[in-house]
C-alpha cells in the first residue's frame, strides 16, 4: 500500500536561508515529498538559544516559503515550548497525520551528532530518515553509522510504501551557506543580500534583527 509522504525538516531557521530552500527545492525535484513542514525550534536541545525571537523566526520562514503550495511552516515545537526534541514532534505528527509517512530530513553535519539526540533510536519507530548528502561531511567508522547504513532503502519509491525505519540518501547541491554566517554580517551591518530569499533580506533590515 502507497501512502502520501510528509517531509519534516527542523532547525532554528535563525534565519532560514537559500542553503536551506535549495535543498529542500532539489529534494522536492527528486522525492516528491507530498509536503514539508519547515518546523522551527523552540530551544534546540544541541545549540545556543537563537538570536531571533520565535516569531520573526516564522515570519520570515512564511516569506521565504511563500508561493510553494506543497511547503508549510509548522510551529509546533514553539508552541510546546522548552526544549524541542525530535522524537516528541514525530509523535504529534503522527497524531495529526496518522494515514501518512513520516520522512525526518536532516543534512550530514546533523547527521553526525545522531546518537547525541534524545531518544534518538526511537525515531525509527515513527519516521524512516532522508539524509541529505554532504561530500565535506564524512561520517564517523561507529557503530550507530553501520546501522543506520543497514537501513538504506533499495528504492525511494519504499518512502511510500514503508512506514518507518528505513533510511535514503539523498545528494543535494551544497551551497556553502550557513546562518552564522549570516548573523555575523549582520551585525556588521552588512546583511548579506544574495545568500537569503530577498524578502527574508528585506524583513531582516527592516526589523534590525541581529544588529545588536
Ligand atoms: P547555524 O549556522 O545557526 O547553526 P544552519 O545554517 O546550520 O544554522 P539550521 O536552521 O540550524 O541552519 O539548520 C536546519 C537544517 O538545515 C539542518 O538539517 C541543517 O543541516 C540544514 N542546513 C543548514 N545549512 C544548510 C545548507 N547550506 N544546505 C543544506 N542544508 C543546510
């Protein structure tokens, strides 16, 4: 049985940037995802709090995103707020989309500190895993990377057809973006304007975020 795909990709998005659009744009091209919910943390369990508050944090994730009918900003982990652990939003998820599959997408620089997410084995149990390829991310001779490599999927069409477990990997075109990066030019108040979705770049200088 085939069942609608549901793509989750999480991250701070402080702010989200062209990095992250294109990946999601390349995967979309070669997965077709039903949907991706873009789903901005409350407080990342493994990072510093972000710069921006939770709300321009969205705002601009709803600029960004505009006109793809198939993406949606999902702002449930700031309405739980506290920490934001993956495994408590895939179970919500599958709460509100119970007919559909759930795909957890994260990049290879996530990929590599897995085993240091809360329940991190439990997420095969209601996701299977896209990881986005990255060449310049080698990950580690461990143990939990020979499993995780155990359960590469044959096909990705299994993406429909499994529920969860399973894993794919997907190369994507890295642009060698990050928001760090971004937040530093800011506060030399130089907002980046080519690396950020022009509204995004536009909302960033009308609201002096990360100037300070
Ligand atoms: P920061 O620099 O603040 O750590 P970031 O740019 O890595 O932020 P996040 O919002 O933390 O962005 O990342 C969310 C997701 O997007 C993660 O899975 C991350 O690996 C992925 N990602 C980040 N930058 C890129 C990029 N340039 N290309 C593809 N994926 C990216």
């Amino acid at each position: 049985m085939t069942s609608s795909t549901l793509g989750v990709f999480g991250g701070s998005f402080d702010p989200v940037h062209l990095g992250h659009l294109h990946s999601m744009w390349e995967l979309q091209l070669h997965l077709s995802l039903d949907t991706i919910h873009f789903i901005p943390c409350a407080q990342s369990p493994l990072k510093q709090q972000s710069l921006a508050s939770a709300e321009h944090r969205i705002a601009m994730l709803k600029l960004a995103i505009r006109g793809q009918p198939k993406w949606q900003v999902d702002d449930r982990e700031i309405q739980r707020q506290g920490a934001s652990y993956t495994i408590d939003t895939l179970k919500s998820l599958k709460q509100d989309f119970p007919q559909h599959n759930l795909c957890l997408i994260f990049s290879m620089d996530v990929a590599v500190d897995l085993p240091k997410w809360h329940k991190w084995e439990e997420l095969f149990d209601y996701a299977n895993i896209i990881i986005l390829s990255r060449p310049e991310f080698l990950l580690p001779e461990a143990s939990w990377v020979q499993d995780l490599k155990k359960r590469t999927l044959a096909n990705s069409s299994e993406l429909r057809t499994k529920k969860s477990g399973g894993v794919w990997w997907q190369t994507t075109t890295a642009l060698n973006i990050s928001a760090t990066e971004i937040r530093n030019l800011c506060k030399k108040q130089q907002p980046p304007p080519y690396l950020l979705q022009h509204d995004v770049w536009q909302y960033i200088q009308q609201h002096k975020i990360y100037t300070e």
